[in-house]
C-alpha cells in the first residue's frame, strides 16, 4: 500500500458505456465526466492521495440516489458518496473506479418539530446551514466538526467534535435515517420515538458504515434548547500535563461542560498567526459552559477552583458572544491554521481517543515523538472524551515525511489501543485506518466483513473502506 | 400462531443424544433435563405460554459459553440464552426446542473504574447487586426496568426504565461487550474510549438483539456519580391530560428531570392495596430530580409552577432517602401490584412509545378501548421519554381475554406507529411483537433478515424471536 495516485488519472472514463448512457439520459447536466469534477471528488482535506471517480451524479431526491444505486448495482459498478469533501481518511477516493454521487444539492430542512426537539433533514444539509435555519426557534445542533460538513458525511463517519462531552457524537443525535442500500432499495431506520427495543438497530449500524452499507440520504436529528446562559472561559498552564489533569477533575466531578478542548503551546502559536489573534502561546483550556444562570455560575467556580488547583495561572471567562464567536472560530479553523504554517503542507490529524484516565499517560508518552520529529507538530484535543489529535504538517510528496508520519501515528495508535482506546475517534477508518482495524476489533473484523458481505454482496458500496481486505497470509498489513 | 402449549412438554428430551452427552460430559451437574429446571427456563414473567427447553446448561465463563454454543452448532441445536427470566415477550420460550443457556452465575464484577465512570462485569449480574457492589464508591448504574433483572438480559432487550429520560437506556450506556457468536467465537466489541469512528458499531446492533445474534457475557458499562442533591415529588392531577401537559413541558423546557412517571388512578388504587400505601386515587405523577443543591431546586420550582399551570392540586416533595424509597419501590412493584388485583391473572404489558408531541393524543385515543375493555387496565408510564404501559390484568387461559387483549394492542400499537413511534419501547420483541414489524420498519426488517442470516446461517440463536418468518404469501399476519 501507499499513496500511489489515481489509476484514471489519465482523464478516460472508465464507467461501462452502457452505466455512462443511462446515468446520462437520466440526470443530463447533472452527470459530470469532467476532470475537475472528478478531480474534486476523489479528494478529501488531508494528506491523501487524489483517487478520482469515473465520472460525478449530483442527486436531488432519495428516488434518484436509488435508480442511480440500482443502475450501478447492475452493472457492479462502485458507488461513493460525497458530501462536501471534508473528510481526512480517504473516504472519497476511488479506489476502484465508479460514480461519486454527490448529495450536496440535497439541502432542504423537511420538517423542523420544535415541541418533539427534532428536525428531519437531507444529507446535503451542513451544520452551519442548519443552526442558520433554526435560528430564530430557540433551538440549536451541537455536532460540531472543524469542517463545513454536510450532516450526511457526519453521519456516514460518526462525527463529533467540541460538543460531545456534554450532548454526544452522531452515535446519539441521529433519531432515524434514510439509507439507499445497495440494490437500490430505500431503508428509514427507527421512528422519532425517543427509545426503541423493536430489532435490530440500524440506525446505529449505519451511522459510522462511511457508505460502505447504504447511502444516508435523510436525517432526523435530535435539537436542543439553546440554554439560558453560557459562559466561556480560557485558562492556560504552564504544562499540558496540568491542563490534562484539570480535565480529569471535571470529568470525574460530573461537571455538565459543554465543552473543553486542548490547544498546546504550538497550536495556540498558528492559531494567533492564521487568526490574528493574541493568545497566550501555553498549553490551553478553551471550555463552555451551558445551563441556567445559576447552574452555570456554579460549573465556572468549580472548574476555575480544579483549574488553579492543578496549576493554571489565569482564568478568564467570557460571557459575551462576540468574544466566545472568537474564541470558538479559531478554535475550529485550528486544521487550516495548522495547515497554513508551512507552504504547500498537508495536515495528517491523528485522531486516537481513550479513556479519561490514560488521557494524561497517553499524551505524555507521545511526548518523545512530538520532540523528535522532523516538522511541525500541533495538539489540539476534546479531552473531556479523551480525544486528542496531532496535527503532523507534512509535505505529502515527501515520501520520507509521509512515512516519518505514517510510524509515528503507527505507534500512537497502538499505544491508544493498548490503553483500552480507539484508533479513531471521530475522523472514522476511510483507507487511511483500515490497517489498525484488526488490532482493535480483533474478530470482530469478521463479524463487520460478514454484515458488509450481506448488505452489498457485489461490494459496490465505497469498496475498500473500513475493512481490511483478507490477504492470502492471514493477517492484514500491521 | 397462538398460545399453544409446548410441544415438548411430554418430558421427553428432543436434544440429539451426542450433545446431551457431550453438555452433559463437559458441564456435569449443570447441565440439566428436570422437568422444573426446563419449565422454568421457558417461563418469563408476562402471559406467552412456557415452552420448556429440552435442555438446561449453567454456564460460568465465557469460554464455557463459547464452547456449549459450538458443540450446538455442530448438531444444529437452537441455543436461547436467559437470565434472571424476567423477560415479557416470549424470549426464553424454545419454541424450537434446544439448550437454555443459563447465565445468572456469572455474577463476577471485574473491575470498577471510578476514574473513568465505568465497570465490567458478567452478564449474569443484576441491577441491584451491581448498585449494592457500587454503594461505597460514590457511583450508581441508572437503569433500572421494574424487574430484578440481570444486566445481559437487560443490554440484549435494550431495556431502560424511569431514569431513561435522563441518563438513556442500555443503548447509551453499554461501553463495550463481549458476545459469543452462533459459531461459538468470542467477540468483544467496542474499547473503553467514550466515543469512537472505528467501523461499524456492533456494540449497538448485539444491544436490542435478544441473544439471535450472539449471547452477551460480559459488559463494560458506564456509571455516573450519585448526586449532590436528590428530590423526589409526588404530584396528582384530576385527569391524566393534565399530568400529561405537565410532562411535555418539562421536557421542552429542558428541565433535565431524572425521572417523570405517570400512573393512572387504577394503578395507584392497586399500588396502594398491593404496598400497604395510602396514595391520592387519582392520576399522579412521580418526578425525582437530580443534580446539585442550587440546581435541584431550580428544578424542582420550575417543574412545581408547570405542574400548577395545568391543574395539579398538589406537589409534595421528599429529600429524605426513606420516602423516597417507598415511592420508587411502590413504582418498580407495579407489575406485580397490578397483577395482584386478580388471582391468577398475568399481566400482558403494552409497551408503545410515541414523540413526545403525540404522547397525549396517543393516550386519549386509547381511553375508549380502556373504558370497553372486559378486564382491568392500569396505565403506568415513563413519560418524559414518551413510553407509556397498558396493564391488561387477563386469565392467560381464557381464550376470548386473549384475543381481546391481542386486539386492544394491535389497535394501539398500530396507533403509536401512525404517530411516528414504535410497537416497543423497552420490553422488545421476543415473539409478542414479530407481527408488528414489518408495519414499523417495512423494508428494515429485510436488511434485519440479511444480517441475522450472515451471522446465524444455521438459526440457532434464540430462533424465531424478532424477525417474522417469510410467508409464502409476502405478507406476514398482520
């Protein structure tokens, strides 16, 4: 395996001719087969390699995601959806050829229920679009990667970002789903009822299946009040251990923080350049609190007291929405910021998560690697979920970066794991995780290979992701 | 379909004589043919006939389980896990004969963790031995169905309880588990990390999978901190629409209450004969509040000022422990208070949950069938998560109190699907409910189909439990 380029890269369309017709005939100009459109769509915002699609459908309606499925199903034709092109593990390329099928114009809001706080949506629809449209309902989503994804490729990867400690990933803010599967059929999963024990979960099964089970093309999600206050705060340390350990306090506390990330002293570094900022370049707590005034007054005295306990040497908390809008933008163009300290550079984001406890062990251990690297090397984390991510500034057509970069996040993984951790917690497996799959899941490898084998028995649902293929030795690649 | 009486009731054991001998071989003394030890093991707690199992194993381990499990694979021989036999629907029933596999002696807790708000254990322990073990350290597990259930049991029927609408039911709160799967190998799924994107999540398809995709033998499960502050308050109305209104607003409001049970006035009449008590006969809601000193009595004056809005005539609150360990015990022992208003009589437990929203409409649209009904019904509910229980106090013998009680739910059950909910919202499926599913997942339930068959080829995991059989007509009865 490698970072090889794309095998069509040549600009011939590799689709039967017979797949070509139909699609044409059936979406006219929203069948692409040029090559930026291909180009486009067999790229992600990481360090992998483009993997350009035969050719692009843009769909508007769940009926034509089906026929599209159903022609390519046909034909054994590869399917691979995309949605805005966010995503950092490959999960777009196409690896085997086939149609991208972007669901990006699949953007209308279906029905908003503010008395049962849900909402049911199209994929296409992205986060900011969203929260846009509720604004004036006094409701609010909090699933909140770094990019402007689309809520179906939040979905298909199980996202999360600097919301879940306090309102959960994807896992739990998908009510039902609509799902092409790949013959073509249209699956709704779940009800809006708030729990369900009638069968198997399929909601959850296909939540996190990256495209590799069905095609997600509606959502109903789970809405929230937005709370009568909210504070936010900054609180550097002089080390990240400290900061860590502040962090565990909350957590074992049971303070409701509705957020709490870790910028270290790097990434605070790129972070006051890109956004013109003037943080103090330290090991940093950027936290959110929500709930009634009282409630919330409440949370910020004990964190600050967990703070100064464990070494912070300032606590500065912000109540105004301007100064948190600041605080919260930068921390969500950290990747860009990060991206932007070295020219033409790629950002490999490692992504591992453990438990709360080995949150401080895993980072210090890492500690080695960080210093004796050859580039640039951010650590940004939600640490209250004991997610933290590197952000390695590669060259991506430096081979000996990529595989400088692919041995450290090796080792990572691996020491993430050993602690009862995952190799992703919330950029999902693409191609770019698939080989630390056996390690984590062990069989259960073979129980995901067996469902995936059921559902798309062609494998034409975004083939090669997730699973490793069986290799004629036994084992995968390790 | 009906009631029928086990076919192999006649004491004759059906097991092929090469696995009776070599369970027998492998297990000595526990493994069983008594004619009480199978009749016990086909019995759940609700009105579906017992349908003894041919054999009975008591297993003590994981390995134990995973080789009972092989030695039936090889022979074909159905394998039905059980627990503590409190089940509802029919899920222990053999109805295809074969091995309960008894796992209420694998009580182990394996390790608690408070720093990370998490513990193992088998899947034989119950609910009160885990919170009994827990008491010294500070940390309690929420969920809590009226039974003294085990805790595999209640992952493989993804049961809640009254705590669901604040801390979720098994869905949430089972980390990881270990699963024997129908070839007898061992999986466990998930780590300890509180989120991951690492393939598709098999903790959530074997939760709610009622032991036809694999039996659960250990669980890591997440645990919370006991409160600073608990309250609890008992407030009746004159008519179950205003406990009803009172209870949709409280939870638009996002008042993060711990618990909002409804009983009508029939069941608080029968929950005063049955625990000595001496309640107001008359619609009631029972709330418990959690959190901390401030935070609670925010709660729990906002809760009060909604509950007067819509006509309580009273709102009595407890701190103290004892009182509110008569009220919550005289809830959990509803079941058994109901089924005490007739000798003999079992209880068929409807068990429809709708959105929130449709959770008045839904009740008042099922009055009629109350006030007609033949038998007793009591209404008891958890309904801050929009579930809400028909207590059908019917003599299982009589076969026109069946078939009106098998009307009554399939009227009320078709009503909750129309209003977007589901057939169950914690019991599960077992064989009460197969005939609904195809109403409320339609082409779901094929893909459901697809994976049992992928996992299970030789259907022995719990046979004929969730999935309706394909008829040669397309249609299952309906």
């Amino acid at each position: 395996m490698g970072f090889h380029a794309s095998s069509n890269d040549s600009g011939s369309v590799g689709l039967p001719q017979a797949v070509a017709d139909l699609l044409a005939a059936f979406l006219g100009p929203r069948f692409s087969i040029s090559l930026s459109d291909r180009e486009h769509h067999g790229r992600g915002e990481s360090y992998h390699a483009v993997q350009a699609p035969d050719a692009v459908c843009y769909a508007e309606t769940t009926e034509e995601v089906s026929r599209i499925v159903r022609i390519c199903a046909d034909h054994g034709v590869a399917v691979i959806p995309f949605g805005a092109g966010t995503s950092l593990e490959g999960h777009v390329s196409a690896l085997r050829g086939g149609v991208s099928l972007d669901l990006s114009r699949m953007t209308r809001i279906i029905a908003v229920r503010p008395e049962d706080l849900d909402v049911t949506i199209e994929a296409g629809v992205t986060r900011h679009q969203l929260n846009n449209y509720l604004r004036d309902t006094g409701l609010f989503f909090p699933v909140d990667p770094g990019g402007e994804s689309t809520l179906g490729g939040m979905a298909a990867t199980r996202a999360s970002g600097t919301n879940a400690v306090r309102y959960g990933t994807m896992r739990e803010n998908v009510v039902s789903l609509t799902a092409v599967m790949a013959d073509g059929s249209v699956v709704v999963t779940g009800g809006r009822a708030r729990k369900s024990s009638a069968g198997y979960d399929l909601t959850r099964l296909i939540v996190g299946s990256e495209g590799t089970l069905g095609i997600i093309t509606e959502l109903t999600l789970r809405l929230y009040g937005i709370p009568e206050k909210v504070s936010a705060a900054i609180c550097p340390f002089i080390t990240v251990d400290e900061a860590i350990a502040t962090v565990v306090g909350i957590i074992q506390c049971g303070i409701p923080i509705a957020r709490v990330e870790l910028m270290d002293a790097r990434t605070i570094q790129a972070t006051n350049r890109y956004s013109g900022l003037s943080y103090k370049e330290t090991p940093t707590l950027f936290m959110e609190f929500h709930g009634s005034t009282a409630g919330v007054a409440e949370q910020v005295a004990l964190t600050r007291e967990l703070a100064e306990q464990n070494g912070a040497f300032d606590f500065e908390s912000a109540d105004d929405p301007d100064t948190r809008a600041v605080l919260w933008n930068a921390r969500h163009n950290v990747h860009y910021a990060v991206q932007a300290m070295r020219p033409q550079a790629k950002v490999w984001s490692t992504d591992v998560c453990v438990p709360i406890s080995s949150l401080g062990p895993c980072i210090a251990e890492t500690q080695e690697d960080i210093a004796s690297a050859s580039f640039f090397i951010s650590t940004v984390g939600h640490v209250g979920d004991g997610n933290f991510h590197l952000g390695l500034v590669i060259d991506p057509n430096n081979p000996d970066e990529l595989a400088e970069a692919e041995a450290l996040n090796s080792r990572l993984v691996k020491r993430a794991i050993a602690l009862g951790g995952t190799c992703t917690g919330e950029h999902g497996v693409g191609t770019g995780k698939m080989k630390f799959m056996e390690l984590e899941h062990g069989h259960g490898v073979e129980v995901m290979r067996a469902i995936k084998k059921a559902l798309d028995p062609k494998d034409i649902m975004n083939p090669g992701k997730i699973i490793p293929e069986l290799r004629s030795g036994g084992n995968p690649e390790n």
